[in-house]
C-alpha cells in the first residue's frame, strides 16, 4: 500500500510515518501544501493522509484539486477542529474520511487499510485464488489451511497480484505501489522480494514470470 503524509508539524510526520511503515505501508512525506501536490503529480498512492491546516497551500485547496484533477486516491483528513460541522466541510470538499487531532494511531491504521480496499471497483476484504488466500484488513495470509510468515513488502506484492486478478504487474507498478519514495529504481529488490514470496507460497507455484512482469 502506497500512502502520502501531508503534515507540517515535523516531529509529528516522522512518528506517524514510522509507524505507518512498521505496519508495512510504504510512506512518503510531504511537509506542505505545495510538495504534497507535486508528489501526487508524479506518484499514484492509495491513500493520501491530509492534515487540513496546512500553511501555503490549505488542506482544503488540496482536496478540491485532488478532487478536479480526478485523482483516485483516498483521503483522510486530519484537524484539531472536530466539530460536526468542520467534519461535513471536510468531507463535502472530496474527502473520503475524518480524523481529529488527537487521534488514537490504530485507528489511524484502521482507516488508512480500510480507505485502501476501497478503490474502483472494490477490492473485497478477502482476496482468493484457489487455496491461497489474503485477509486484506488483518495481513494474514493463508495457503491450504496453513498461515504464511511473511514480510510486510511480501504481503503487499502479493495483495497487488491477487488484486490485479490475472493482469501482469511490471516490476515498476510493484515497485510504485509497494515501496516508497527512498527505493532505489534500478535495484532488483522486487524480483529478490518475489522469490522470497515463492519460497514461503510453495508448491505449486502461483506467481508466473510474464514477459517482464508477475502475474497469479
């Protein structure tokens, strides 16, 4: 899961960004208005976490250009101000979910994955194929009856495989949705994360190596 952190208070950020990622998320930060547009300009994230108050830019001119620009990622938005009435605004600028400030982070957490399975069409709260299986909410996968220990980047390459539901996924579209901005490009750790992916699935073999790309 590919998420976008928009928050000015810097010791704030780099907490919940860490803890983000220790849940397996991969997390970039934007410190401002004007770097959050610029990242979602040249990153597709499935969850955009936005702090409304922002200076420059406002959290609310973001979400109406996420919003005109036909943006397809999911937003949460974050505020000190949690009224009903600051959360209808919130909302009734494009914003797919509300969070005041302060927040418990699990239910940070909860939001974020459940914002996630929500992209066009829906993607069911279990994934299947064939004895294989995902648990999307709780990141446990399951194969034949038998828990699978796997890594947070080996559950997210294989939630985009049995999500894309056949289609090949290159390298780069793991990469973008997996990982975050810090990965190297020209490494290969998607094709080492895939092998380790295959190793712990088992026999038989799921994942197909398709002209550059993986499929299930």
């Amino acid at each position: 899961m590919r998420v976008l952190l928009v928050e000015d208070h810097a010791k704030l950020a780099t907490t919940v960004a860490t803890g983000l990622r220790r849940e397996g998320m991969a997390v970039d930060v934007a410190f401002d208005g004007d770097d959050a547009l610029a990242h979602v300009a040249g990153t597709s994230y499935d969850v955009i976490v936005l702090d409304r108050d922002l200076p420059g830019v406002h959290g609310d001119e973001i979400c109406r250009t996420l919003l005109a620009d036909g943006c397809a990622s999911r937003v949460l938005m974050l505020t000190a101000a949690g009224t009903v009435t600051d959360r209808v605004e919130g909302l009734s600028l494009g914003a797919d979910d509300y969070l005041a400030k302060p927040f418990a982070f699990a239910e940070l957490v909860a939001r974020v994955r459940a914002l996630a399975r929500r992209p066009t069409p829906v993607l069911p709260p279990t994934l299947v194929h064939g004895d294989l299986s995902l648990d999307t909410g709780r990141r446990v996968a399951v194969r034949a009856g038998r828990p699978l220990a796997l890594g947070p980047k080996e559950l997210g390459v294989l939630e985009r495989l049995l999500a894309a539901r056949g289609r090949v996924l290159t390298a780069e579209e793991l990469l973008d949705a997996v990982w975050d901005e810090m990965a190297d490009p020209f490494t290969k750790t998607v094709k080492v994360t895939v092998s380790r992916l295959r190793a712990k699935l088992g026999d038989p073999q799921v994942i197909e190596t398709v002209a550059n790309g993986y499929r299930i």
